[in-house]
C-alpha cells in the first residue's frame, strides 16, 4: 500500500518540546465542523466493514506521515470497523472502576501509548452532486484520533464518545479512489476525564460515514421544541434552523398526524442568501401527548428549495411534551413521575461498545418487558439509534456527557504526603480538572457535543453533566451553557450534592432510612416547602446474588412524593467472552485481572441485572415485580381486591385481569379460574374488585393451602410485546384462618426395629431400611431405603450429616460480611463429640442423642448441640437439635441448618414453597407460593463469578428424589422468623468448588449432591456498593432449636 504524505512534523508533534496534541488540554480538536443535532442525510455511504489497521506500541513507532516514499515496512492486517483493537488480537483490554491505569500527571500521557492506523479506500458516487459539502463523520473513536485524507491532514479531534464531523470537500476526488488515514491513540489527555467505571477499549468503535450535503445553501442545523398551554392542552412546535445560504432559497415546514394521514402545519417560508437564521413557532391544537407509557410521535419534515428544486430535506419524529420542575418535583405534562430506571453502559460481550443496533434493540425491549420505564446513559452520549429507539418504545433518558475523572480522588487520597504539605492539586480532587480554568473548554465542549447532538431526542427528558468528577467552576460553566441553549430541560448532576447549581438533588446507594432523611431534611425550607426534587442516580447496585432491598427502596418512593426513584446500577455485566484453559478451553465471561492487565478491579465489572449475554438474572426478575405499574391486594375482611394504578399516564384500559385459585398439599390442583373486571382507574387511582363468590368457596378449606393467583396482562400487542404478556401480579391465601396442618408421620411399617453396633458405627435396621451413625463423631453416616442409599458417605467424617452455619460468600458478603464472619471462624468449624446415648421408647422408635461441640480452631467460642434423632419403624428419622453458642460469639450468622450429601442419582427436588427461582429474605417478591419441580442443573443460579445461590424459601416441604420417583421428604420447623416453614439449596458443587472458582465454567462437579436444609438463611443487601444486610434479615446468634424430619419416599 501507499503510505500518506504529510509535511512538516508529525500529527500534534509540531515543535521541540511541545506538547502533542493528545496530551494538551487546551487542544481537544482541530478542523471540527460545529456541534449539531444528529442527522444523517439521504446522501450518505457507511465506511463501516474492513479496513486495514497497524499497531503500534506508541505514537513514535507507528507508519511515519512523511514517508513518501511508496516502500511499506509495515504490517497491516484487517480488521473490522466499528470496533476495538483490543478484542481483535491487539494489546489487551483493562479494566478499572476508579483508579486511572496510568501516572497521574495530566495532561501527559504514558510514552507507551499504544496507536492504531486504520486505512481504507473508498469511492465518492456518481450519482451525488458535484456541487456537494461532503464530511466525514466519526460517530465515536476511542480516545483521541488525528486524520488524514489523500495525503493531507484533516484535522484532530478527542472525547471518545462524541462525534466528529469534518470538511473535506476540498480534498474530495470525484474521479479516483479516496484515501483515509486514521491514527488512533489509547490515551489522551481527554483520557483523565473519561475515568468511567468499564473497559478501557480503543479504536474506531461506532459508525464511521461518508456525507454529502448541499454546497450552496443547506440547513446545517434545527432545533424542534414543543411547549404546552398552562392547562396542556394546547401545544405550541418551536423550530429553529441554522443555515449556509449562497442564493435565495425557500424553507418548507410540515408537521404531520402520527398516522400521516394529514398536515398539522404546512408552512412555506422564503429566505434571503444573507440570512442564517430562522426561527418559526406554530400553534397546535390537543396533540397527542408523549410520555414513556404513550410514545406517540409525530412527523416533521423540512425541505429546502432553490429554484423551485428540492435540494435537501430532513425527515425526524417528535413528541409532544413538556419537562418542568414544578412545586419541587419533576413533572412531564404537568405530571410528576416515578422514575423506575437503570444505568446502562454500552456493552456486548463480545464487541465491547461497538454494539449492533438489533443487540440495542433487544435490550431496550427487555427494559420495556420488565416495566423499566427509564435508563441513564451512563456516563457518556450514547451511540445515537439508542435515542430513536426509547422515542419509539417509551423510555425517559437521563442523557449524560462524556465526563468522568473519579481515578483523582485515589490520587489525591493514596497520597503519602502529609495533607497541609501538599498543594491544592493534590489535595482537592475537583482542582486536578474540575475547578482547573485550563480545561473549562475542554468540559465545554463536551456538554455542547452532549446537548447540540441529542436535543432533539424528546425521549431525553434531563441533561446531566457527567459522574463522579467532584464539583468545580467548570461544572458550573457546563450548566451555563446548556441552560442558554436549551431552557427546557432541567440538569441534574450527583457531584453538586447540595444542589448549588443542578435542578435537582441527586445520590447514590444511600440506605433507605438516610434517604427518607434527605427527603424530609435536604433543602427544605422552615414550613416545609422545597423547590428541587430528589433522584437517585445510582442504587440498588445489582452485583453477583443481588439486590436485596428492593422492596425497601420501592416503598420509600411511593410514601415520599418527593423521592421520584431512580436508576440501578446497573443494566448488565460487563463481561468479555474469553476462552479459559482453567475451564477446560470452555469460553467464560472475563473481568478485571483476566487479561493480566494491572491495575484492575476485578470482579466489580459484573454488577448488572443481566447476565453477560444480556438475559435476565434473577435480580431483574425481582426488580420487574417490584416496580410493576399495578398494585393489587386482598382485603381479608372485605373479601375486595384493591387494584393501584400505578402508571403516571395512563389508565387501564389495555390491561386484562385474570385469576385462579389452586390448592396445594401433596400436588397442585388448579380449583378455579376465571376473568376480572377492572375498574376504570385513571392514573395514580385506586378501585376494588369483589371477591368472585366462587373463589369464597375456598375460604373455608382446612386440608389444603389454597391460594388465588390474579395477573394482569396487555389486552392488545404493542411495540414492545404481545398480547398476553404479564405486568403485573399477586397472590393471597385464602384459607390461612381456617387451615389446620397436619405433620402427622405416615408410620405404614410397624416391624420391630434392630440394633447392629460395633466399635465404630451403630446401625439400626427396619423392613425396608438400615440407618447407620459414626459413633465417633455424633453423625449419621448412611441411611438406605429399599436397598437404595440416600445419603452419600464422604470421605471426611466431619462431613456427614451436620449443623451448618456456612454458606458461599456473595458478591455483597465479600464487602464487609465476609470478613467478620470469617475473623469468627464460621468457615473453619468442626464437630466434637461430647456424649452418645441409645435408648429405646416406649412407641418402638429408637432415640439416639448426642451432644456436640461445634467450633473454630484458634478461638474460645462454639455451639453445644444436643441433637436427638427418633428412628422410626417406616424408616423416618426426626432430628431435633437444640444450639446453643457458648463463649464470646459472632453477633450474626450466615445460616444455620443441617448440610446433607446425596448420592449423584437423586438429583431431581420437588417442593412446597416459593418458586420457581431462588429466594431470600430481602430477594422473593418475584417467586409465587406454588409446588415446582426442577433438576439439579436448574437450580443452580449460573452467576457469572461462583458465589452463594439457590437458595428456596418459606417451604412447608420438599423432596429430593431420583428419576424412579425414589429419595425422600424432608419437613422442618423451629425458624425463628417463619416458625413452620424452612430453606432449601441443593448443588452439584460444594462449597468448597464454589468459593474457589472464579468463573462459573470453571466449577468442577463433586461426587455427591450437595442439600442445605435450614432453618433461618441471611438475607442479600447490597453491601458491594451500598448498604448491607438489614438487621432484621440477618441470623442472629442466639438460642436455636429446629426439627427435621426425614420420610423415605418410594417410587
């Protein structure tokens, strides 16, 4: 290939001693063509596809511009645009949360900065006018790039997730092949403001385009704003044109109806060639209002003539709406809402950020489906469909500038320096950049890339001028700007936390009763009265096993107006497909530390409600549940179901209501089912339902646990699902006054018990089973039914059959939980036998009691258990332990119940309980009371990093069975919390395998079954970043007493 000329010095490397380009502040672009809203004419080409790249290890060593002489010395291999080098097979990927992975020293960036050359050829068409502006546009290059066209530089721009247009009309040739040079850095200084919490990826990673606009007079920009009467009503569409004019010309306006059936506006408007400026206001009338929960757009066209000949035209939808901060709370049309939202970063597991726009698409219908109502563009611009797209379906967007620079506060803190001996740089976060007049136009321009590019988008409902970057002058002067180009949004940004300038008062992951606290406290005047609303911009934080909470959180939102909820964080992990030789070549989803990259931040990368591959954890089914637009419940004494529209906008016309009542002992049994009628409730309203009398019937059951199920569906399809799908439900027991249950043994066998001892083992046998203890240990060692064994013996002793205090660390656990129940040795106890004793009642069973010790090495402290096992004639086995801690104990515990191995055959549960998924104290709004069936491999929970799951709660029973229907039914009371009902986990992977793999592919399976039965399980929290366990949901340390029955169950 032919390398492209460049006279003089290299690219920003102009003079001896001066700083380059990509490490001056003062230099963040040249050439660039003005900020505009986001447009791509119908003369456009995609420079996307193969181009040929070089990599090089710094600036200094990659293709020289100057080198004409035609002899390439250089390597270039394909490589796809968009996308990251560092997922192509060039250096590799790192990622940090916080800290900058590189000397802190800004501007200067590392000597070693590695850069790309990307080179391709391209064609300008025929058929396009020779009388043509033509650009190029770079909608995203990671971080800072200079480019080249047919041997002549172009220009220089950085901000690695805003556009870049530029004139090159004049190196254009029509008649041959045109050439680029794109020369991509790593780092810039741009760098130390892009400090957000993701991989660091670099390269030409979103749509790169060939554009054509026309040369003598054009509409450069426009600006569509709508605004309504005080009663919004009536409307009023602002449009605004920024023009290059050369000749008279002509502007045409219309405003079409949604359906495009008629013209609102039609309006024609001559210009003069001296004019730059138009702007235009039109009354309608009762336009249909947008809002998330009715999207409804409407088309504007505007066209452009000269000489009676159109010569450009732009097609854009809008919504009609209006965003106010009224009375202190954030209003659309007047109305306050509730925002039920997450953070989202663009991600795909095996793109990175250059992300297809169908991958888009599938995660803002997933928003959708599980009543998310808006996203954060977390923290930076995102690529420009995702704002066409929430137009469409309905999401409030949080749009944010490119702005980050959380890595100074390490800097700042990590420092050795005693704090008076440092300078202000050092010591104040904000003063490295934030409140640093040296890079003011340098945050300039990214609030203007932010706000010029999106301010059509009606979806985009507040600015943000960026995340964790401290508060400074700079801050201030973001705000300024965006206020005087666009006065009808409100800005909101977490770093001013006392809301100097911002519109409103934001806050991450404070606990619940701290929130309610800045609601009632957080500037609000002496007669209670307060002008700015509260969001939380980040909560909730979704890592690993998690959130709990939710619940909490939720119910703070709909008491306090004022808290007008927020985002989690945050939408999905972040991990990179990787194959693994620790998994056996099997392909994991990488985080921090996986690619020997140093600094990283390991596993905090995962802290989505989606999984990688972007399907639905188990947090975000709870979330769905949690934030569902309806509310309904049974009021006993009335026999009325009380339904809450909990929509902003809209009423309930397009939902259906449908119920069934099931009854469930030893199988679920549908009773009833039929339709409700939903009341007509307008939004924010509440109504009832009377009970139908059929369903009353069932009240009075007094055998079997009988439960009404009501869902609430879409009537019709829409664009973001199909008829038929749930948004809402609840459930309510019917009987729980009347029901009397009944744990009666089934005692079918009678035969006389017989006792085998010898020195280490007693054995008692029946007809039909043989039950064996260690009598060394306290422990029983096997139990076989039929000849079928139904435990598995382990090759340790201390792992029989045992009180368990242990469970996996959680992501939230590792935080701080983790920590304090291991300094008491709760993952090291072992067993020590106190006494044995065999007797044999009056009824036939036999009693074996034993007292244990159970306790840490190293400390003085453990549990006296006096467990007494009643063998029955059928071959069940009642265990009743009574714990008591002894010494100075741990405050709370991670569980407590009996650990059981299983041969591998059983390895199918059933169960009476909460299901089908996992739950936990602060985790099981989403799972139905019901009788669910599921194999081992379904019960896992496959969370990318190993850690605690599975858990299933407030069961009456269970059962592990093998695939002849063979095993046996456990039953177990005493918790404190739910005195009748009980935990169950089951594995195929110990807790050993699970606390040491660091990725899921990497489990290697035991040769048992591995079953939890408990009697109390702690709760989640969120303690990874945010508040922990509530006190309520953990396990205390104190007196416990539990029974467990053990019941054969033959096929």
């Amino acid at each position: 290939m032919t390398l492209i000329a460049h006279t003089g010095a290299g690219p920003g490397m102009s003079a001896a001693g001066a700083q380059p380009d990509f490490a001056n502040e003062k230099v963040f672009q040249r050439n660039k063509l003005p900020a505009r809203s986001y447009h791509i004419p119908e003369t456009a080409i995609s420079l996307n596809g193969t181009w040929l790249f070089h990599y090089a290890a710094s600036p200094s060593l990659a293709p020289a511009w100057d080198d004409i002489t035609g002899q390439d010395d250089f390597r270039w291999q394909s490589v796809r645009v968009p996308g990251h080098w560092q997922l192509q097979g060039y250096g590799r990927p790192q990622y940090t949360n916080i800290v900058f992975p590189f000397p802190v020293c800004p501007p200067y960036v590392p000597t070693d900065n590695p850069t790309g050359s990307y080179t391709r050829k391209f064609p300008i068409p025929q058929s396009w006018n020779s009388e043509s502006q033509f650009r190029l546009r770079f909608e995203g290059v990671d971080s800072a790039f200079h480019l080249f066209m047919n041997g002549e530089e172009v220009g220089y721009s950085q901000g690695s997730r805003n556009p870049a247009e530029f004139d090159v009309t004049s190196l254009v040739n029509r008649t041959e092949e045109n050439e680029l040079l794109v020369r991509v850095y790593q780092w810039s200084d741009g760098s130390y403001i892009e400090d957000q919490d993701q991989w660091w990826l670099s390269g030409i990673y979103r749509d790169v385009y060939l554009l054509a606009f026309p040369q003598k007079a054009r509409i450069d920009d426009f600006f569509v704003q709508t605004d309504f009467d005080e009663l919004y009503r009536d409307a009023n569409l602002s449009v605004s044109l920024d023009l290059t004019l050369r000749e008279d010309c002509e502007v045409e306006i219309t405003l079409q109806t949604p359906e495009k059936s008629s013209n609102l506006v039609a309006d024609r408007i001559a210009l003069a060639s001296h004019e730059s400026h138009l702007k235009k206001e039109y009354s309608v009338m009762a336009p249909l209002k947008w809002t998330a929960e009715t999207p409804v757009l409407y088309p504007v066209e505007l066209k452009l003539f000269v000489s009676q000949k159109c010569i450009q035209q732009i097609h854009h939808r809008i919504g009609f709406r209006k965003v106010e901060i009224k009375k202190g709370l954030l209003t659309v049309n007047g109305v306050p809402l509730l925002l039920s939202g997450v953070n989202r970063h663009e991600h795909h597991p095996k793109f990175g950020r250059a992300v297809p726009v169908d991958f888009l698409r599938q995660d803002l219908l997933l928003m959708k489906r599980h009543n998310i109502n808006a996203l954060r563009c977390s923290h930076y611009p995102s690529q420009p469909a995702l704002y066409g797209l929430c137009d469409e379906l309905g999401l409030w967007v949080l749009d944010e500038a490119d702005l980050e620079c959380h890595g100074f506060s390490e800097a700042a803190a990590r420092s050795r320096e005693i704090r008076e001996k440092m300078g202000r740089g050092q010591r104040d976060p904000a003063a490295f950049t934030s409140d640093n007049r040296d890079w003011e136009a340098a945050y300039l321009d990214r609030m203007a890339q932010l706000v010029q590019r999106d301010k059509n988008f009606t979806c985009v409902i507040i600015w943000s001028l960026g995340n964790e970057s401290f508060y400074g002058r700079n801050h201030k002067s973001m705000y300024e700007y965006a206020k005087n180009v666009d006065t009808s949004r409100p800005i909101h940004y977490e770093g001013d936390s006392k809301a100097i300038t911002a519109d409103m008062f934001s806050y991450m992951y404070p606990s619940v009763s701290k929130l309610i606290s800045l609601a009632k406290e957080e500037g609000v005047a002496p007669n209670g009265s307060y002008e700015k609303p509260i969001i939380l911009c980040e909560y909730g934080h979704a890592m690993g096993n998690g959130p709990g909470l939710l619940e909490d959180y939720q119910a703070a939102f709909r008491d306090h107006e004022r808290l007008q909820g927020g985002f989690i964080w945050e939408w999905a992990n972040h991990g990179l497909l990787k194959t693994s030789t620790e998994a056996g070549g099997k392909h994991i989803y990488a985080y921090g530390g996986d690619f020997g990259d140093i600094p990283n931040d390991g596993t905090f990368v995962l802290d989505g409600l989606c999984y990688s591959n972007h399907t639905p954890t188990p947090g975000l089914v709870e979330l769905k549940k949690v934030i569902a637009p309806i509310r309904a419940w049974v009021d006993a004494e009335s026999n009325m179901i009380t339904i809450e529209n909990r929509y902003n906008f809209q009423d309930l016309d397009g939902c259906a209501a449908h119920f069934k009542v099931e009854g469930f002992h030893d199988n679920p049994e549908l009773l009833l089912s039929g339709d409700l009628q939903i009341p007509d409730l307008k939004p924010g309203a509440t109504g009832t339902i009377p009970l139908p009398q059929r369903v009353l019937t069932y009240q009075s059951y007094s055998t079997t646990e009988c439960w009404l199920t009501v869902s609430f569906t879409l009537k019709n399809s829409c664009g973001w699902a199909d008829a038929g799908h749930e948004i809402a439900w609840f459930q309510h027991q019917l009987n729980s006054q009347t029901l009397s249950v009944s744990r009666t043994l089934q005692q079918a066998n009678t035969a006389e018990l017989i006792i085998t001892t010898n020195r280490q083992y007693l054995t008692i046998s029946g007809a039909d089973f043989t039950l064996t203890f260690d009598k060394i240990h306290g422990l029983i060692h096997s139990w076989l039914s039929g000849g079928a064994p139904l435990l598995h013996t382990p090759k340790s002793p201390q792992s029989l059959v045992h009180i368990g205090f242990w469970r996996p660390p959680t992501d939230n656990d590792l935080a701080w939980q983790t920590e304090e129940w291991k300094h008491w040795g709760l993952n090291t106890l072992t067993t020590q036998l106190r006494s044995f004793k065999v007797e044999h009642a009056s009824s036939g069973d036999i009693h074996v009691t034993t007292v244990t010790y159970v306790s840490p090495p190293i400390l003085a402290w453990g549990f006296h258990v006096r467990t007494t096992y009643r063998v029955c004639s059928s071959g069940a086995v009642i265990m009743k332990a009574l714990i008591n801690p002894e010494g100075s104990a741990p405050k709370n515990l991670p569980r407590v119940g009996w650990d059981l191995q299983l041969p591998k055959t059983v390895d199918h549960a059933v169960w009476f309980g909460l299901g089908p998924g996992e739950s936990y104290y602060d985790k099981k709004s989403a799972q139905q009371v019901g009788i669910y069936r599921a194999s081992i491999d379904e019960l896992h929970t496959p969370y990318e990093v190993p850690q605690e799951n599975g858990n299933r709660m407030s069961l009456r029973w269970m059962k592990m069975l093998d695939e002849r229907g063979m095993g046996f039914k456990a039953t177990l009371t005493g918790s404190r919390r739910t005195p009748d009902k009980f935990h169950f986990a089951v594995s195929k992977y110990s807790t050993t395998e699970i606390e040491r793999a660091r990725h899921g592919p990497e489990l290697v399976e035991g040769d048992a079954i591995y079953l939890r039965l408990d009697g109390e399980v702690s709760g989640l929290g969120t303690g990874a970043c945010g508040p922990g366990i509530k006190d309520e949901d953990l396990v205390e340390c104190e007196e416990m007493e539990f029974e467990l029955v053990l019941e054969p169950v033959s096929a």
